[in-house]
C-alpha cells in the first residue's frame, strides 16, 4: 500500500511538472496573478516550515523544537556556516529537552 501512495504522489508530481512545460505558451494569465505566484510559493513554503517546526502528530510539539527553530533562524541570518546553523539548532532543542522542557 505504500509503495501505491508514494508512485502516486510521484506520477502526479511529474505532471504537474510537465504540465508546467508543456502549457507555458498555451496559458495566458493576467498580470495580477504572474506577479502573486511567487508570494503564494512563499506563504506555502513558510506554513510548511511553521507546522513542522510546532506540531507534531498533530498536537503543539513542545518549546525545545520552536526555539531550537528560532536559534537555527537567527544564526541563518547572520549567516553563520551551514553546518553550524544546524549544529545550534540541534543543540538548543536538546538541551532545553535535557533540562525537562518538552
């Protein structure tokens, strides 16, 4: 049954993908919506990374991973190496979990 689901989702990804390419010159849309795309992409991509930064199994994950999160965040934005970045993240969830907070 899995691998169902996972060759769907796969088939249905490469035609959304070629469907992109193949109608480019057919579909014509209006100014308003070619300039919102690029904001929809991003307010999906930011929902994404907020629910899977403060839910898990459908409940709120707890405060070690959101400020781990935000650790991550800030040291992105200073522009910190990568590895570092993941290193801080990772190392502040664990310890806010090691010192009892969920």
């Amino acid at each position: 049954m899995l691998i169902a689901v996972i060759l769907a989702l796969a088939a249905g990804t490469y035609g959304f993908r070629l469907a992109g390419v193949l109608l480019r010159d057919r579909l014509d849309l209006p100014e308003w919506s070619q300039r919102l795309l690029p904001v929809c992409a991003a307010a999906l991509l930011a929902a994404l990374a907020a629910t899977a930064a403060l839910t898990e199994a459908g409940r709120f994950a707890g405060c070690a991973r959101p400020a781990g999160v935000l650790v991550g965040v800030l040291l992105a934005w200073r522009r910190v190496p990568f590895v570092l970045v993941v290193v801080g993240a990772a190392g502040t969830t664990a310890v806010l979990r090691l010192l009892g907070l969920p």
